[in-house]
C-alpha cells in the first residue's frame, strides 16, 4: 500500500491554476505550457475537474560537468474538487496563449422569479 501511494503522489497533484464565478458556472485556468501540444485530455465529473497530460521533457546543463541531461516525459493527472456542481454536458475548453480555460455551467442555474409590484 505504501508503495501504491508513493507512486501515484508522483503522478497524481492539485491543479495549479484557479477558478472564478461566471455566468451561471465557473471557469477554471490552469497552465498549459508544461504540457506537450495536443497531449492534454480533460474529464469533468459534477463535482470534479481532471486534466491527465504529458509533460514536455526539461533539459539543461549540469553546473559542474557542463553536460547536457535530458529527463523523461512524464504522464502527470492534476484534479480539481469543484466547489459546485456543474454540467459535464455543456464543458467548454480554450487554449489562451499558454493558459487552458475551462467554462463549466452550473448543473443547477438560479432561476429569476418575476413578483408582481401589486398589492393582493
């Protein structure tokens, strides 16, 4: 068991990004630069965001030796607890430079209700 929960904290993180209120839902930012084009894939759940991407490989010098060292892609998930339940069905998800922005709708929107000024 302790070898399953070492493994999967080396995959499994909280997203680094945010979210704030709009239009009857929330939208959800989360950088996208760490990640190889094309290799993000996002799952919604009514109380749950997931992104599951494949990191770009880092490289650079050692200080010392002055050689170059190349690290593995690796495969990373990041999950958002919702604060809301929202509508997988009407999801929505943009590139905005190297920014993801996800749009969730509220699975259940506030309804107006119209009172009339006059007196019964």
């Amino acid at each position: 068991m302790e070898d399953w929960k070492r493994a999967e904290s080396e995959i499994v993180g909280p997203l680094c990004g945010g979210w704030t209120p709009a239009n009857g839902g929330i939208v959800v930012t989360a950088t996208a630069s760490l990640y190889i084009d094309g290799a993000i894939e996002i799952c919604v759940e009514p109380h749950r965001l997931t992104i599951f991407g494949e990191q770009r490989a880092s490289w650079g010098y050692y200080m010392l030796a002055k050689s170059r060292y190349i690290t593995q892609e690796k495969e990373t998930v990041r999950i958002l607890d919702l604060p809301i339940e929202v509508d997988p069905a009407g999801a929505t998800a943009r590139f905005d430079h190297c920014m993801l922005e996800i749009s969730l709708p509220n699975a259940h929107p506030a309804r107006r209700i119209h009172a009339d000024s006059r007196a019964a």
